[in-house]
C-alpha cells in the first residue's frame, strides 16, 4: 500500500474536511466591550500581603505558587516567572477618576490604576487572544457602585435614561475613534464590534422593592438599546452571574440571579446571548486578601481568573465562523 492510500485511509474525514476549507483572512481588530460595575473594574490582588490583605491568601502571586494551580494558566507568565503582557490583544479603560489606561493586555487595567489589581480581563483576554487569528481590543467600561435600574437605565425602558448608559456609549465610541492614536498594531485595517459582556448587579440587589422586581425587563431593554445604538443587531452578549454575598438576604439575590439568567433565555436572544453561571467560583473569606468584600469577591484571584475564562469560553460559543 503507498503512503498517500495510508494516509486517507486513516486520516479522519473531519480533518480531511477542515483541509480543504482553508479560512477567509480576516484582520479586522475584534472588539470586544467589558461593561457593569465595580467586579468588572477589577478588585483581584495580585501581590499585596500584610494584615490589610488577609496574609497574601487568595492573591495572584500565592495561587501561582501551587504548580498545579500554575499549570492551569500557563499563559499568565513568562519563562523568566515575570507576568506576561501580549501584542495581539489591547485594553481601553477610562476610569471615572485618573488618566485613561490603555495598551497590551496584562496586569494594572483596574480603577486603582496600579499592577497590584486586575479584573476579568486578563484571562478574558487571553482566552480571546488564543482562539482568534487577529487581533484584538477590550473596552472596559465600568464604574463602581452604579445599578442598571437608574444608573445605566437604557433608554427604551420607562423613565429617565440612566447617565452610565450614556457614559458607556460615549466610552466605546471614544476609543474606536482612538484606535489609531492610542494603539501602534492598528494599521487602518478596520474593526468589527464583536462582542458585548454584562457583569453587574449588586446595587440592584440592594433595593429589593425596585431594582429587583424590574431587572429582567431593564437587562433585555439594555441588550436591545446597545444593539441599535451600536448598529449591530447581532451582537453576541454574555451576561456574567452576579457572584455577590450569598451571606445577605440571599433570597433577593437568588431572585436577581434568576432575572439575569431569564432575561437571556428570552426566545428573541436565542443563539446569540449567553448566561454564564459564576457563583461555584467564589472562594471563601478565609481563603481571600479581602476578606470583608463580598461584594468584590473578596479580591480573590482565581476567582476574577475563573470567570474571566468562563465569559470568554461563552463568548467563543456564540461568535459566527466568520469572526474567528
């Protein structure tokens, strides 16, 4: 028998398949817009010991010490140990307070603005950065302490529409303006709004009376709006759980989760918003820098780590072929 009939004999026809159908080039930089409130800024430690943080427990640098911890995110460090940034992938993060952060995906893209703290970012970044064949901007849009029932209230719900919904819009629009000024790898080869990521709800949670009741509708009108204000009716969504503290009137955050989780079930999402369950991913007190933050996932690393990996897993599910 020759070679060549060995090697179709027993190569499998889905290889020989995917062979044949080389992809379409396509180096438009993928955007992607990281939106909610103070999670999504980032509250991980990554390095910061002493009384204030708990001994270190919970942080990057500790977690990273346990090899079997270590092999789980390879990507995070270099050979040398030293904490990885990469040039396919760029962050944008205007805080409320501070100059603006922007550049290549690695540590420091927080509301503290120092390499101390990180949020879902980093490991979003990395999953979107290894599976696409261009490259990349995340958009971070987030402020701490703001609900979706006033703060970002979008504008196709009753009421006055919210001046974090206009803040965020005005923020993405500002940096795809930027894009060239702000980011060497551009080279005028044009972007694509690729995907948009909710991860908020704890001021909502705090008014059971209101936010709570409301929160279903107001997330669907918020998909809706940020479609149309963005031209892009089919962009794919991700709404990461609320995490929050189980430990407060958890009836209510129950409640809240399962308004999050509904509100993307709606049959008129079908096969283009995801829910991505957070909750198993919450370490303990005990075990985390900030042991009093419940509301920030008390700072824990491989928590952020976690459910960044998991939104942007989901992420990859819904995105199109043609996106990749």
């Amino acid at each position: 028998m020759s070679n060549l009939m060995r090697v179709l004999l027993y190569t499998p026809l889905f290889a020989i398949a995917c062979q044949s159908a080389p992809k379409i080039p396509n180096d438009r930089v993928a955007v992607f817009i990281l939106a909610g409130q103070s999670n999504m800024e980032g509250q991980a430690v990554v390095d910061l010991a002493g009384d204030d943080y708990n001994q270190g427990k919970g942080t990057l640098v500790t977690l990273l010490r346990d090899p079997a911890q270590a092999a789980k995110f390879p990507q995070l460090r270099a050979a040398d140990g030293t904490f990885r940034s990469r040039d396919d992938v760029w962050v944008r993060y205007q805080r409320e307070h501070g100059p603006l952060l922007a550049g290549k995906l690695g540590l420091g893209y927080s509301v503290y603005g120092d390499l101390h703290h990180f949020g879902p970012e980093l490991q979003f970044g990395h999953v979107l950065g290894d599976a696409l064949e261009r490259p990349v901007l995340l958009i971070k849009t987030a402020w701490g302490g703001k609900d979706l029932y006033r703060d970002f209230r979008p504008p196709s719900a009753s009421g006055t529409q919210g001046a974090y919904y206009t803040r965020m819009l005005a923020d993405i629009k500002a940096a795809l303006a930027a894009l060239p000024q702000e980011f060497p790898g551009y080279h005028g080869q044009g972007y694509e709004l690729a995907g948009f990521v909710w991860y908020q709800g704890w001021n909502d949670g705090c008014d059971p009376e209101h936010a709570v009741p409301e929160y279903e509708t107001n997330l669907v009108h918020l998909i809706h709006d940020v479609r149309h204000d963005l031209n892009a009716p089919n962009l794919p969504v991700v709404v990461g759980e609320l995490t929050g503290p189980w430990v407060i009137a958890p009836g209510t955050w129950d409640t809240l989760r399962k308004a999050q989780c509904a509100a993307t079930k709606r049959t008129e999402f079908a096969g283009n918003v995801a829910f991505v369950m957070t909750h198993d991913f919450v370490r303990l007190p005990a075990e985390s820098p900030n042991e009093s933050h419940g509301h920030h996932e008390f700072g824990n690393a491989e928590t952020y780590l976690l459910v960044g990996n998991a939104l942007g897993q989901a992420m990859l599910d819904l995105l199109p072929a043609t996106a990749r």
